[in-house]
C-alpha cells in the first residue's frame, strides 16, 4: 500500500511501474462502520501486495502533508503508526472518478480494482474494473472480513500475473479483473451460494461491464 492520497500522486507513481499489475483504491472514510479495523490493517497490505498489487489508500497519508488544499487529521488507529487522512482529498478523489467512469460510491467501505497501463499516456485502465462493497459483503455473508477478502485478492493477483508472465509476458496481457475477483470470492470463505448469484447483486459486486466506462 502506497502513501499517496490525490489523484494526481497515484498516476505520478503508476508511470514509475513497468509491468502490468492489478491496482486496488481503497474507499475507507475512518467514520465508517469497520474502518478502524481496516486502517490498522495499510502496514500489512504495504508489505503484502508486493510487486504484483498496488494498493491505495484514497484520502490517506502516512505523515502529516503540507497541502493547502486539503485539511489533515489523525485517523483513530489505536496502536498502529499514525496515518493522516483528507475528507477533502477523499471527496474530490471519489467526485472525480464518479465523473470519468459509471461507478458511484456506496458510501461504505468500497474496494475498487482496476489494472494499470505501463507506457501508455493513460496509466490507469478502468476499462474492466470491479468494485465491492465490503460492508454489504460481510452483512449478507458473501465475505468473512476485509482481511480475509483482501489476503485472497493479493493472492490471487499474483497467481494471475504471474501466470500471464509465463505465458505471453505480462506487459502483453490484460488482466482479468473478473477472473481474479471471482477465485477471490470463492477463496475467501464457503460462500452460501454459488459465484455467478452472489456477483448478480448489484449493490455488493459492481463492474464495467454491467455499468459501462471509458
């Protein structure tokens, strides 16, 4: 997990990455239901995700930034490092993302996955992102926790890609987002029905293709 929290610091280090990655936006406003429990949890994902996972934080960062637009304040964390999180950079993030794809916020804490774009003049693809609402997740049984859902995805996402490396080379390849997404639900606990029923609820499981981008 990085610490950057604008738009425009995520696509400055995303020009820096090479090869094709899965990158995750993490929606986690420190008011939310769970949320404590989450942002204890960035140090983990950091050193979890390693190269094949970029993780972000919107709105956060790990000191106390000098930046006249936004207003910082300590996130409740209890025992873990101090992380600094913007209502105003989470808000102008999420309005901005709003306005370039078919995605709204659901107001809860959100994961949303894309892949990067190495070498191209648009380094974020969102062209066959998927979004999940975590907290509707655990309330209807589809997740055991953002910790259990978030140990499969970056282990799913190294499958993947390293599984593309071998064939074709991964800056050739698309990642496929849904294919990840689906071995991630079914990964993270014995769901109680099947994958194809659970992502037909929309209001859990969101993505490109029933919501259209650009």
């Amino acid at each position: 997990m990085f610490t950057v929290c604008t738009w425009k610091e995520i696509e400055e280090f995303e020009r820096k990455v090479e090869n094709k990655e899965i990158v995750v936006f993490l929606f986690v406003r420190p008011t939310c239901s769970g949320a404590t429990e989450i942002i204890r949890d960035f140090d983990y994902l950091h050193l979890n995700a390693a190269s094949y996972c970029s993780v972000y934080a919107i709105g956060y960062s790990d000191k106390e930034p000098c930046m006249p637009d936004f207003r910082f304040q300590k996130a409740d964390t209890t025992f873990a490092k101090t992380w600094y999180f913007s209502m105003e950079a989470f808000t102008g993030f999420k309005n901005r993302l709003e306005e370039r794809i078919s995605w709204k916020y659901s107001g809860e804490n959100e994961v949303l996955i894309l892949q990067n774009n190495p070498g191209k003049p648009n380094v974020l693809n969102f062209s066959n992102y998927v979004s999940i609402n975590v907290n509707k997740g655990i309330r209807d049984g589809y997740l055991d926790s953002f910790a259990g859902f978030m140990e499969a995805l970056v282990r799913n996402a190294r499958k993947h890609v390293t599984a593309a490396d071998a064939i074709d080379g991964v800056v050739s390849e698309r990642i496929s987002i849904k294919s990840v997404m689906m071995h991630t639900i079914t990964d993270c606990k014995a769901v109680p029905t099947s994958v194809q029923k659970i992502i037909k609820d929309r209001l859990f499981y969101r993505s490109a293709r029933h919501t259209g981008s650009f």
